[in-house]
C-alpha cells in the first residue's frame, strides 16, 4: 500500500537524519565505579561529559585505553539522568582509571527497532494496524466540533489541529521546522479547554519538554495548575511541573526537611 511506503520512507529519512550528525554518537567518560556484579554482568555509574539522549535498554559502547591498546566493551543502558549514566556490562574492567575512554551509541537504536518491528516482523499486517492504515476503525460516538484556531497557524497546520482534535487515530508528519510541535501543543490546547484530559508520551524526556512547553505557551493561565510532568525533565524550568515540586510548594516542611537529609548525605559521603 501507498501508505507504507510513506511509513517506511519517514522512518528512513529520520534516520538519515539522525547519521548526519555524528558528533551526537560519542561521549567523553570523566569517571566510571563499579557498582555491583549482577549474575554474568557488571553494573558500573559513568559519570559524562555532556547530556545525552538515551534510553533504557539502548545498546552502548565503551572504547578505552587498555595496556596501550584500544578495546570495546558493550553494554546496555540502565538508567540516565542528567551526566550520571548507569550501565550493564557484559564484561568487568580491570581498572576504573580509564584513559581516553569514549562512550558510543547509535542515535537510530529506537527507529531502525521501530522498522524492524513494522516491515521485518510484518506488524503492519495484523488486525488493529491494518485498521488503522486502512482508516477502518469503528466510528467514535463524538460530534465533530469545528474549532477557533488562531490565524498564526497556517492553513495545513488548523486542519491537522481540528482532525487530531476530532479523529479516534490522526498522524501528524513533517520535517522538521514545519510546527509539529507547536500544532500538537494547540491541540492539547482545545482539549484542555473542554475539560478534557490528555497523555502526551515520547520516547525521550527533550521530546516531552518541548511539547509541554507548546501546550504552556499556549494554554489559559488557569490551566497551567491541572499539567503534571512525570519523569526527571531536562528542562530544569519544568521542574515546577512534576509531583514532588507541586507537593512541595504545597507542603513546605517536606522541602526544609530534604535540605536537611541531604547535608546529612553530603557529610556521610565525606567519610566513605
């Protein structure tokens, strides 16, 4: 079908895209412990020289300096957050002093897994896929409402924020710089204001951001206070946004509380 070939074609673009810009593939190591041995595998914290987008399970690549040659050890991402990576290694260093250590990856680990899964392992063809590529899903009790969009979108842009407000099922795709995000963020928008909750989820923590942050820009004030954002954000600015902040401003003997723990963590770290 036409359509997937467009589906494959999008996911093939992305990727090139993402090959394009290799100095998004590697990190420096500054430190790396040894955290505990796990049956046949090695838990290790590897402290980065820069934030990267990873995720769980993602395959890794340690390349280190080793009795004066280079040697890779693989691995798997167990968990990232902000410098701070933890890792699973197949094998155990023989030293944590490590010299021009380099992390690598592969930024399309999650798309080339994404057309494995659509065309290798032929997803596409199994009921509910079919369904929706064929737009055959069953009718949605709603009345389609027409929607007031402001005139800063363009004409492409208020048609998909008025189909994906109406639609069961509605694929935005576009290269990048299009709006995407923008328009996403309006269509949360309109849901808000009818008193509608909505679940924006992506595959990293930068992509879930920047959509919240469109549907800030673009939301009534006094619905700001109902958006909750669940995991660690890497926009420090949305802190306020996730659970423990809102607890906390509600609750300020818990926030003096943790300042008070934590100086006893600093203290206790200090004498190990």
């Amino acid at each position: 079908m036409d359509v997937e070939q467009d589906i494959r074609q999008a996911i093939q673009a992305e990727i090139a895209a993402q090959r394009r810009n290799l100095s998004r593939t590697t990190a420096h190591v500054e430190s790396i412990q040894l955290l505990c041995p796990v049956e046949n595998e090695y838990i290790y914290r590897l402290e980065l020289s820069k934030r990267l987008r990873l995720l769980s399970d993602q395959p890794i690549t340690l390349i280190h300096q080793e009795k004066g040659a280079f040697k890779k050890l693989r691995g798997r991402v167990l968990d990232i957050h902000n410098y701070t990576l933890t890792a699973c290694m197949g094998e155990q260093l023989s030293s944590e002093n490590l010299r021009l250590a380099e992390l690598c990856f592969d930024p399309t680990y999650i798309l080339s897994a994404l057309e494995n899964v659509l065309f290798k392992e032929e997803w596409l063809n199994y009921e509910f896929p079919r369904q929706i590529i064929q737009k055959k899903l069953p009718p949605v009790s709603m009345q389609h409402q027409s929607l007031i969009v402001d005139s800063l979108f363009n004409s492409k842009q208020r048609e998909a924020i008025e189909r994906g407000f109406n639609d069961p099922i509605h694929i935005i795709w576009g290269p990048p710089g299009t709006g995407k995000t923008k328009t996403l963020g309006q269509i949360v928008a309109q849901h808000l204001q009818k008193y509608r909750s909505c679940l924006l989820l992506s595959i990293s923590n930068v992509a879930v951001d920047q959509l919240l942050s469109a549907v800030i820009d673009q939301v009534d004030p006094d619905d700001r206070d109902e958006l909750v954002r669940y995991g660690v954000p890497q926009d420090r600015n949305l802190d306020i946004y996730t659970p423990q902040k809102r607890c906390l401003a509600q609750n300020p003997q818990f926030l003096e509380r943790m300042e008070q723990l934590n100086e006893k963590q600093a203290e206790l770290r200090t004498l190990l």
